[in-house]
C-alpha cells in the first residue's frame, strides 16, 4: 500500500544533515523518502530509504522506478543534499561526475512521470565573491567563486536554470555548518590545533580581521522546512543565502578558543603568504606530518564572508535561533568532557600525549 501524500525524496540521506532533515519533514509529512549510495537498515522512524547512485544513469532509472512505484508520483519537494566535496582545493572530475552530471540526470528523471512542485538545491555562499570587512553579501552580490567547489556548485546552478523546465527551484546558499558538537572540518582542525598548543595556532596568513559567516545546523534544517513549507509562495526560480550575519573575525575565532580551552590569553603572528605556503608544503611533502592546512587555502585566507540574511526573513519567516558566538563553549565542553571522543567524532588524529594520558587514567580506574 502506497503512503499517502505527496512525496518529500531527499538526497544524500544518510549524511548528518540529511537524516536531520528526514526527521523533521516527517513531522509534517507521511511519505519521506531517501535516496543515497547506500541503503542503511535503521532510516528514521515512518521514513523510506532507496539506494540510489546519482551517477548512474540505471541506479536513477531504478531508484526513481521504485519511487513512483511504491510512494506515487507527486513530490511535495526534492531536497538535493548529495554533492562531491573536498579540501583538496584543486579541480576534480568528481565535482562533475557528482555535483554537476549527477544533478542533471536526477533532475532529467524527476520531469519525466514525476509532478514536481519544487527543487531545492544545497548551494553555498562561496559561489558569491568575496566581500571585505564592513560589506554583508546579499543574493546580488557577485558570483565569483575562488577554488573547486563552489565553482562546481555555480555550474550546477547555472544547468538548473537552463534545464529545470517548468520545475520550480531554490538555491539555498549555506554558510559553513556545525553543531554543538563542532561537525565542521575548518573549526575542528582550529580547535585541535589550539588544544595541543601546536606552533600554527599561533600564526595566520592573511588579515586576522577577515572571518567567514557560519550557521548551526539545527538552522540549517529548519531553514529547508521552512522552504518546504512555503514552496507554493516562493517564485520559480529563487536563491536564498542562509548563515548568521553576525560574523567572528579569524582574531575573534582565536582568542574565544584560547579562552575556552586553556583559559588563557592569546597572542598571534602574521606570516607573509608565500612563506607560509612554503611552511604548508614542507610539512606536507618533507616532513609528511599532513596538515589540514594546504598551500591553496593559504591564497584563501583573506577571503571574507559576511551575509544579510534579510530575503531568508522575508520569503521563509526564517531567522537564526543560534550563533557560533554562544556554541564556542558548547563544543570546548564536548572537547573537554572526553577528547578523544570528540576528535573521533570530528575526523580528528589524536596526539601521542593525548593517547598516552587516556592510558594512564584508563590504568588508574582499573
């Protein structure tokens, strides 16, 4: 027996944000189903998921089979999470093989036999330039992507415009996403490099005043549910930036972690790009210590992303309910409470004196 209702298909459905999403539009929605490359056995309660590889055209052709199939072929709304990601920093195929091609034919599949009454595609803010301190970006200011994927995520834009057909779309641009826990590769490898006192976390290449713009995840999925919910009202083609417009500065980032973490003030240097990239190099190619940090994100380090989340507030009713500001303590005590656990969580490699001092408090409790 088919669901009944019109049908939430969510992509990338087994990732944090993904199953987040599922949960939530549950609530509102009997017929919540999940597309990813694989199909766990636990999806949330009432969901459905179906394994689905979006860069093949027969996994497609099969999963959006069993899609009509079994839920029916109404979509309330397609919320396209599945993308190539990675801190590499240089072009990949797989941003097209993924990003771009696999958006393409999951949107080709989508208008054949399929009602849609909305698309709404993950973007993110890096597909807009750059602006400077005192500048807040809106939904106008230039696209200008400076490295591999945002520019993937401006192609895939530009072929949903071209390609959508009478599909309505929304481009959420997201700024960066954490949680309570942290959950952000950027703020995790910060942390870890505050927590150990590496030489690093004293040093920056670019203006220290310079900071990106963030949004808890639990904002996040509100933000899409809001997109669900008021997908009638919103014009058929429409762009939304989603992050807090209340932005730290790298200095600000620092100086809260060092406080937290070690209750410490905090001092740092400005090293001069080009010997700092040599300094990323070495430690990657010489010393094979692999840092987070590579000598493309250096060339980086002035970009500054600051938004104003206005049309959020006008087209969903949506405003932030968290800032990074007051999580920073939240995710130090996750830190605290049990590190290695919180490097785990983070895809952190813990330091010998980490492992040897769990050791040793493991030995004094036995």
């Amino acid at each position: 027996m088919k669901p009944d209702g019109d049908i939430i298909l969510i992509t990338g459905a087994n990732g944090r944000i993904g199953t987040a999403v599922m949960r939530e539009l549950r609530k509102t929605f009997s017929n919540v189903v999940g597309f990813d490359l694989q199909s766990p056995p636990d999806p949330p309660e009432g969901c459905t998921r179906i394994p689905v590889d979006i860069t093949s055209d027969s996994s497609v052709t099969e999963g959006l089979r069993i899609l009509r199939a079994h839920h029916g072929d109404r979509i309330a709304s397609v919320i396209h999470l599945a993308a190539y990601y990675d801190f590499i920093g240089k072009p990949s195929p797989m941003y097209d093989k993924v990003t771009v091609n696999g958006t393409r034919r999951l949107l080709a599949g989508l208008r054949v036999g399929f009602d849609v009454q909305q698309f709404v595609f993950s973007s993110t803010m890096l597909v807009h330039k750059p602006g400077e301190p005192g500048i807040f970006i809106t939904e106008d200011w230039p696209i200008g992507p400076t490295w591999a994927y945002p520019e993937s995520k401006v192609r895939t834009e530009a072929m949903i415009a071209a390609e959508r057909g009478d599909v309505p779309t929304v481009m959420l641009r997201f700024a960066g996403v954490y949680d309570d826990g942290c959950h952000s590769p950027p703020l995790a490898h910060q942390i870890q490099r505050i927590h150990e006192r590496q030489l690093e976390s004293h040093l920056y290449a670019g203006s220290t005043s310079h900071g990106t713009a963030y949004v808890h995840m639990d904002d996040v999925v509100e933000a899409i549910a809001r997109t669900v919910a008021r997908r009638t009202k919103l014009a058929a083609e429409t762009a939304i930036l989603i992050g807090e417009p209340d932005t730290l500065s790298y200095d600000e980032l620092q100086h809260s972690f060092m406080r937290q973490i070690h209750d410490e003030s905090y001092e740092e240097l400005s090293v001069p790009g080009a010997i700092a990239k040599i300094g990323a190099w070495v430690e990657d190619n010489v010393l094979g210590q692999k840092p987070f940090i590579k000598p493309w994100m250096i060339d980086r380090a002035n970009d500054h992303y600051a938004l104003d989340p206005s049309r959020a507030k006008k087209l969903l009713g949506w405003v932030p309910k968290h800032t990074l500001r007051k999580t920073i303590p939240k995710m130090v005590a996750a830190l605290k409470a049990d590190p290695l656990a919180f490097y785990r969580e983070n895809g952190l490699e813990p330091a010998e004196w980490m492992l040897a001092n769990a050791e040793a408090a493991k030995q004094e409790q036995m």
